[in-house]
C-alpha cells in the first residue's frame, strides 16, 4: 500500500499461532475501497479446517499466557498500547483504504482502539477475589477469578480495530487466548494489529486473525469444546445465530447487536448543545455505529427551532467525500447494500407524509457517497422508526409530553443506546431511569470510553465491554470451601 511510513503494517494475510499463513484452499477474499470500489488487496479465505489448527494454538498457548503473573501481560498489552499510537498514522490510513472514514476520524479510532489495551493492561492487576465468613467457626470460603479459557471473536466492519481491542484487550487480561474472525470487508486494520502484537511481544497462538468465511469459521468456533467463549458484534440476526449455535457447548455468550438509538430533546434543552450533540451522536462514521442516533424526538415546542438548527450545521458542517481528501467529515458508506438502505428509509418516510428538509438521494460523488439527510415529521408507521437506517439519515418525531417521549423511546426491541437533552434536574433522573437503554448520555452526544460498560438490554445484547464488567465476561468464579 502507498503512502504507508512502516510497509510491514500492511499484511494480506491469516496470522496464525505467530505465523503469517494463506488459505488452505488458496481461495482469497477481495477488500476494496468503498470511496471508489478498486480491489485494494485479496487476504485468505479461511474455512473450518484452519480455524481448528488456529483453535489448538489458541488452547496449547492458553496454560503459559495464564500462568504469567498480571503484571507481565499488563506490561505486553501497554507495549501493544504504545505501538498503536506510534503507528497512529499508518493504521488509520489502512482503515481509511478499507473502511472509508474520514483519516482523522480513523486516527481517533486508533487512540480509542488502544485505550483498550492501556485500560485492561490497567485492570489486569486488579482481578481480585473475595473471602466469606464460612458457616462453621473452622471454615473458610474464598473466592477465585480465573480466565475463562480460548475465546472466538466476530467483529464488524464499522470500527474494525477498536471492536477487536475491546475484546482482545480484555480476553488477554484477563489470562485467555483469542482465534479474532474479522469482518470480510476490513480484515486488513485486523491483521494491522496482529503485526504490533507480535511487536509487542504477545506469545504465539494467543492472538490470531482468521478472515474468512463467516458461517463456516462462526460453527467451528461454536462446535468446538476448547472454545469456552464465544463473543460477537454485529447484527441481531447473526447474534442470534451465534447464540443458539454456542447453546450446543454451553459456551459463554458476550454480544453487541443493534440499536435504535433515541435522542429526545425536551423544550427546556439547551438547544445549542443538543444540536451539537446531535451531529456527533447522528453523523460519526457516516451514521454506521450501533449507538447512532435513529430517532430525533423533539418536543413540540423547540421542534421548529430544533431543525432550523440542525439544518444549518448540516449545511456548514458536513463535508462528504473520500476520506483522504483534506476537510471531509463524512465517508462513502460501506456497500451498495447501505446505500440502498438508507435510500429506502427515506423514500418510505416521504411517501408516508414526512417532510424533506436536507438532502434525500444519492449523492453527486455517485458511488457509495449519500446526501446527509433531514426529514421532520416522522412517525411510528415509518421503518426508521423501527429500524436501524445506519446510514446519514436524521429523522425528527414529534411528541409533547416527557411520558409520550418515554414511551416512544422504549417502544422498540432494541436498547443499546439512548440521549436526552434537558436542564431538569428531576426529569433527568426520571427520564434516565424510565429508558430501558444499557448506555444513556444526558446532555451529551458521545458515550465511548475504555472505562465505562458499553452493551445493550433487550435485542441489544448480552453482556457488557469496557470497564471493570467487561473483565467480568472473560473469567469464571471458583470458590473453594475450606476446613481448617
Ligand atoms: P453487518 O450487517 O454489520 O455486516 P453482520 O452481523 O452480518 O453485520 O456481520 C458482523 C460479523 O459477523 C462479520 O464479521 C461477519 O462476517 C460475521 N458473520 C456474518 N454471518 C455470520 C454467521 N452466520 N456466522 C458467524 N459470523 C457471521
């Protein structure tokens, strides 16, 4: 790849058990570039039998990784930490190529990606156990947490490097080992990675990188005893796959499905803030995150004034285009698929009645590139009111009172992520407690951190990442009852 300062970033590959590996088969995967669709590199199509061998590694690796005191994974994971913000350039450059967000925004990708590795390189030293008074005077019980075992990752495309440190960083912490399956369209920014891990001194076989084919590498990891936990970001349907296929095993289950996320501003918002928190929550990689907005609901009194607002930032701000050129805010989407997606979300607003304000086709780049869009007066009858567009759509819902607010807000089956604007005091602990969402921002319009718990209630997910719980999901609790 051009343009790189370290080639050796760029690496088309399977890593496996600390070996750069190709397809059994030889079969590729083609990756292109969604901002003009030219094939940028063809990486191994792995299937269930290499899946097996990086599975044995991951497990014949997994009793020396454990067996390494805290502070020796801490010190390997911060290593791994530091690579990725001196390498800050290149690796976005790769998610760039393949991914098509905007270079800065896939540079503050990697800083997000690697405060994963500092945060867990952090907390490995802090897996504490507990003791309990016993029931008899010459009794003690005590509490251990120890790692779960080899861990199988499936990872989307939208955040293809932090999706993967969120669950790396905490599986190796915690003393497991990792088989990563990444998404076919970025497996690049993964096998990125896998060339800093080595760098950093992670033993072979405790991280691997399998781009390949999904269903069959997804079942080789289900089926397998070695494999003691299965975690996953992605759609709700595959999510739900994945489930039922690990209920065979018994495996553990973390997963990060879809969202339909609200953003409610009541009448006594500080309009301004909420406008920006709006572009932030509505607009960051092109309206393809799980936690971006889907439904403005606006309360009728600011709704006017809400859109005139955030019109006019749309207009000012937003700058579409391949995300190599200087200035642009906004990428092309990630397929066709999206493209005609959102499109169809939009048509489907208008024909039932919603009003046009921005935007509302294809954009003149042609392409994968769409307008950013505003539409005002959408209601429940509408698919984005009741799925997720992920894509520049913003569409304004009425309502008038905060208990119709909640209502809407909740009415889905999703609750991954919800934001409201208010100065209320009061409401804000009504309304914060009332949304059935795992992550709520009041008044503010962007929510990620290493050191909170992200996931979702209801079809949102299972299990949390991030933070002190996302240590949780990758370790067991033994208690040992003792007589004296
Ligand atoms: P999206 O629609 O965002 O691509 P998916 O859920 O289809 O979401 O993809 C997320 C990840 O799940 C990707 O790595 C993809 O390859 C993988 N995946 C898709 N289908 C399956 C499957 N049947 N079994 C296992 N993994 C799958």
């Amino acid at each position: 790849m051009d343009g790189l300062n370290d080639q050796n970033l760029f690496r088309p590959y399977a890593y496996i058990d600390g070996s750069w590996v190709a397809a059994d088969s030889g079969e590729q995967i083609e990756v292109d570039n969604p901002a003009n669709g030219e094939v940028i590199a063809r990486v191994p199509l792995l299937g269930g039998a290499e899946t097996e061998r990086a599975i044995e590694a991951a497990n014949a690796a997994f009793p020396e990784w454990r067996a390494k005191t805290a502070i020796e994974r801490a010190d390997i994971l911060y290593r791994w930490y530091e690579l990725m913000l001196e390498h800050k350039r290149d690796l976005g450059r790769i998610m760039t190529l393949e991914q098509g967000k905007p270079v800065a925004e896939a540079e503050g990708e990697i800083v997000y990606a690697a405060s994963f590795m500092r945060w867990f390189a952090e907390e490995a030293r802090r897996i504490y156990g507990d003791t309990i008074p016993g029931a008899k005077s010459n009794q003690r019980i005590m509490v251990l947490k120890q790692p779960v075992g080899v861990v199988g990752a499936i990872t989307p495309w939208n955040f293809p490097s932090s999706m993967i440190t969120r669950k790396a960083a905490a599986a190796l912490a915690a003393g497991c080992t990792i088989v990563v399956k990444p998404a076919e369209q970025t497996p690049l920014s993964a096998t990125a990675l896998a060339a800093l891990a080595e760098r950093a001194g992670v033993p072979r076989g405790v991280f691997n990188v399998l781009p390949g084919n999904a269903k069959e590498i997804g079942q080789t990891l289900t089926q397998s005893t070695l494999v003691r936990k299965i975690t996953f970001t992605g759609s709700t349907a595959v999510g739900r796959q994945l489930m039922s296929q690990a209920a065979e095993n018994i495996q553990k289950v973390s997963l990060e499905l879809g969202g339909n996320a609200p953003f409610i501003v009541f009448d006594d918002a500080d309009l301004d803030a909420a406008v920006q928190g709006a572009m932030g929550a509505k607009f960051r990689n092109a309206g393809q995150t799980c936690i971006c907005t889907n439904r403005f609901l606006v309360q009728s009194g600011v709704i006017n004034a809400f859109c005139e607002k955030l019109a006019a930032a749309m207009n000012g701000d937003l700058v579409v285009g391949d995300g190599f050129e200087e200035g642009v805010n906004i990428g092309p989407l990630i397929n066709e698929d999206a493209i005609d997606k959102v499109h169809d979300h939009v048509q489907d607003a208008i024909d039932k009645g919603a009003e046009l304000m921005i935007g509302g086709h294809r954009h003149t780049l042609g392409g994968r590139f769409y307008q950013p869009t505003l539409i005002n007066g959408a209601d429940a009858s509408m698919k984005v009111a009741s799925e997720e567009t992920f894509g520049p759509l913003a569409a304004v819902f009425p309502f008038e009172s905060e208990e119709e607010a909640l209502e809407m807000a909740n009415d889905t089956q999703y609750g991954l992520a919800a934001y409201f604007y208010t100065r209320d005091i009061s409401r804000i602990w009504r309304v914060g407690e009332g949304l059935e969402y795992g992550i709520v921002g009041i008044n503010e319009g962007l929510v990620s951190n290493a050191a909170a718990p992200f996931g979702g209630m209801k079809a949102s997910g299972l299990g949390r990442e991030g933070s002190k719980y996302g240590l949780e999901e990758y370790m067991e609790t033994k208690y040992l009852c003792m007589t004296l």
